[in-house]
C-alpha cells in the first residue's frame, strides 16, 4: 500500500482500494462500534432525504452495502450501488442480491449523463482524490431536479470536541491494531481532519451544480447529512 501522510490523510486511491478491501471483513461492525449503532439510523434519514418512490438511486462508494439497502427501503424503484473495493461489493452483494452492484470509480462514473433521480453517498466522499470532481461526477448522471444526499463525518465545535479528539486519534487507531487492514484506523482521524466543515462542503456542492443546498448536524456535529437538488 502507498505511504499514508497523516498531516494530509491522503493516499493514492489504488492504495485507499486496496485498504478497503482489507477492512471489508470488519467494515460493518467498526461502523456499529464507532458510531453506537447510530449509523444506520443516519442512513435512513439520508435516504428519506433524497429519495422518492419509484426513483432510480445511485449510492456512490457504497461499500458492503447499507446505505443502498436504505435507499431501497425509502421507496426506490431502481437501487445502483457503485464501489471501487470487489471485496465490499462482495458483502454487498450477499446482503441484496436483488440490487445492482457495480465497481467502478466515483471520480469516472460509468453511467451516461441524467440517468438517475437521486444520489446518495454515506461516509465515502470524504475518501476521493478529487472531491469537487466527485461532487460533479453526481451532478452529472443526475436528472434535473434530481437530490443528492452526503453523509459524512465532520468535526463538532461544541463540547464534544475533546471526546471527538480522544476517539478518533487515540481510540480507533487503537481498535485498528487487533483488526485487518489497521492502517485504516489512523487514516480514518486524518482523512476528516483535512475534510471541508459543513459550511464548505456545502458551497462546493453549489459550485457543483446543487441548489437548496442544506445541511443538518448529528451526534453533537460528528456527522453531518448534506442535501442538494440538482440544477
């Protein structure tokens, strides 16, 4: 794997795939431990936030799957989960075989222009080379009018920044020593330390294409769900 610079969070995105794939074994349960379960709640309420019935969904770097899943249950007609880890997909693909599961790049999406209604993408843009290039990407395959929900981690302002400082750079790269692949528990603090706050990300998602572009805050601004309509 490519050397990971912890001042930048950055990694050659061969070497981000190839630390996704290694985690894909403990991907789902580090996201119930790191998050309290509360990541599935998150989901949902992302994909109620972008999703209409009988839509066709484009989850982005959709990993083993969940968010998609949600997508699905939010009404979705059509649910395209796109990742660029085949070991993710694989999990994803047990879990909902009745979805369509792609691997592919979110950076270069292999789908024409306006071929879908909605976009969702759960902790996963924050992993591209290239984020405004990636905001662009989904502005892209989406129809006019169509909604983009992101959901990703972010960094509180209020009093749970030191417990945010104490879990992230102590706790789980911690975890990441007994676990596969734990070189992505001390990627995982610096990739959301060079991260755009909720306010940036938000003008890059007007730069990009997206109006009524809005955000909401969970868990005391950990996380924050972002919600754009394309123009």
């Amino acid at each position: 794997m490519g050397e990971l610079t912890l001042e930048t969070g950055r990694l050659a995105p061969d070497a981000v795939r190839s630390m996704f794939d290694r985690i894909a074994p403990v991907y789902d349960a580090m996201n119930r431990v790191m998050t309290a379960g509360l990541d599935r709640r998150w989901r949902r309420i992302t994909a109620e936030s972008a999703v209409l019935p009988g839509d066709e969904v484009l989850d982005a770097a959709c990993g083993t799957g969940d968010l998609a899943l949600a997508d699905a249950r939010a009404g979705a007609g059509r649910v395209v989960g796109l990742d660029f880890s085949e070991r993710m997909l694989e999990r994803a693909r047990r879990k909902a075989p009745q979805l369509e599961w792609v691997q592919g790049d979110a950076l270069a999406l292999p789908f024409a222009d306006a071929s879908f209604d909605a976009a969702t993408v759960g902790f996963g843009v924050r992993n591209l080379d290239d984020l405004p290039a990636g905001l662009r990407e989904l502005r892209r395959v989406l129809r006019p009018g169509g909604r983009v929900g992101v959901l990703e981690i972010t960094r509180p302002a209020g009093p749970l920044r030191i417990f945010y400082a104490l879990w992230f750079d102590r706790i789980v790269p911690l975890l990441g020593k007994v676990l596969p692949g734990g070189s992505a528990y001390a990627y995982l603090p610096a990739s959301v330390r060079r991260f755009p706050e909720p306010d940036a990300l938000a003008a890059l998602l007007r730069e990009a294409g997206f109006d009524q572009v809005r955000y909401q805050t969970f868990a005391g601004g950990i996380v924050a769900l972002h919600v754009g309509v394309a123009s």
